[in-house]
DNA sequence: AGAACGTATGAAGATGTCTTCATGAATACC
DNA sequence: GGTATTCATGAAGACATCTTCATACGTTCT
C-alpha cells in the first residue's frame, strides 16, 4: 500500500515560482541528479540499509558513500540510526520515495533528446 | 483535469537502478536542479513563450536563457518553434509537466533539514 | 585498556557548471 | 540593400561538486 497524498493530482498544477521557492526546490532535486546519490537512494528505496552495505550494494568507497548520506540528511531526505556499530539509513518519509519513484518514472519515458532530436533551432 | 498515464500508480514502485539508468535519470533531474531552469521551466508550464519574454519573466539575460534552453533542448524537455523573428519554445510533453508539478510538490513538502534537525548521527 | 570494526570528517585535486561578454546568424521592416 | 530585432554561440572566469586519501570518533569484545 502506497498511502498517496491524495488521488493522484495536487493541489496546484503549476503555478509559478518565486526566486527564493526555486532555490529550495533545485536544491532538493540537485540531491537527485547525481548517479551515485540516485543509486543510494533507490538502494534505501528497498529497505534500510547500513552503510557498508550500501557501499558495497552500489559500489562505491565507504568514504564516499558516507559523504553523500551526509548531504542527504543534511537535506532531511533521509536517517541514520544507529545499531550495534553500524548505522542503518533509511529514506526519509514517503515523500522522498515517491519523488523518487516519479523521477525515475518521467526520466525513462523521456528518453533523453540528446543532439539528435529535429529542432526547428537552427 | 490533469491527464495522468494510468490512475497514479506506477508499474513498479522502486526498482534498483544499474549504473546507466541511474546516470540517465541524473541527467535529467539535474535539469531542474538549477533555480534558473526551475523558473524558466515553470514560466514554461504556463504556457509557450519567446526567449525574451521568458528572460524577462524569470529576470535573466537572454544570453543566459538561451545557454539553458539549449540544455534543455538537447535534454528533450523543451523545444523552440520559429514564430516570425521569435522563437517561441514550450514544454515538450505533459511528462515533463508532470515532473516538474510533482518534483516541486514533493520539495515544498519535504522542508529541508539544513542542519537542524536533531540526527541519530553524531 | 587494547584491538577490531563501522562510520564520519577534513583537506585537496580534478571536473563540471553557470553566468557574462562579445559576436554571429536569421528574420522582418523600411 | 541596409538596419533593427531576436536569438544562438563560443570563450573565459568564478564557483560548486565529487571522489580519494588520511585520519579521527564511537562501539563492541576480550
């Protein structure tokens, strides 16, 4: 059971952005748009994970990894509570998941343009 | 009415990425991860605009909306039709639209931590 | 207390990103 | 054809970002 927010449609489908309203949302997104952060976080998207093991599941150093989850939790994206000597990370709420989940679900079906798309740019 | 692909539930919520998928869906949130794109996009949402009125609604330089509409161009999520001496670009699909709808719903709904909240790390 | 394990952190270097400046290309108007 | 308008583009500099390396901190076990 997913526990949407509601039906499937918010409140306010597109309404302009303030500067300061633009900053926050790029700066939640930005948490995002990097491969190794994404891998993380579709790796906690599944339960949650220790550091290690999350180092190991997405391939990174440990040091790495501990450095992303920082910024992660930095932005409330996700936890970390500790167990024994390990500290298990969790994603934040539902929020991050289904953002996520809708990321990733726009991104496959927009199948990246990249140069080769007939723009009337010219 | 919002026109969703289906009722609002994705086929499967929170696969695991492999390293290409994550690199291409970082790439594409990390166009909206940019105040600047955020606004010119969200200018965009409410409808096809001319590079000049979008500079002046976002408070940019042309040049400057120009270098990121060609990012977003190459991206697929705007394209540019010539309208006279305007071009007047526009959101490439509702996919897009819905992004950055939902992309913005979950940030305002996520209020970033920023160092104050009290983590188990430490 | 000492050793082993798991994690966090700071510094530093390589890269990437965004904006500005200057200029070029296409269209419209006179 | 010449000029004004609208947009694109390349170069360059300021700045941010990510990874690695080295090391420190906290916990558990003996």
């Amino acid at each position: 059971m997913v526990m949407g927010h509601g039906v499937g449609g918010r409140d306010r489908p597109g309404g302009r952005l303030d500067a300061e309203a633009a900053a926050h949302v790029a700066t939640t997104l930005q948490a995002l748009a990097t491969p190794s952060r994404l891998l993380i976080l579709t790796e906690l998207r599944q339960g949650p994970r220790p550091v290690t093991e999350l180092a190991e599941a997405v391939g990174m150093e440990q040091s790495a990894v501990s450095h992303q989850l920082r910024l992660l939790r930095n932005l409330g994206l996700v936890t970390g509570t500790r167990a024994g000597r390990s500290i298990v990370y969790s994603l934040y709420d539902n929020h991050v998941a289904q953002l996520l989940d809708e990321a990733i679900y726009h991104s496959e079906h927009l199948r990246l343009g990249l140069a080769d798309r007939p723009d009337a740019v010219g």
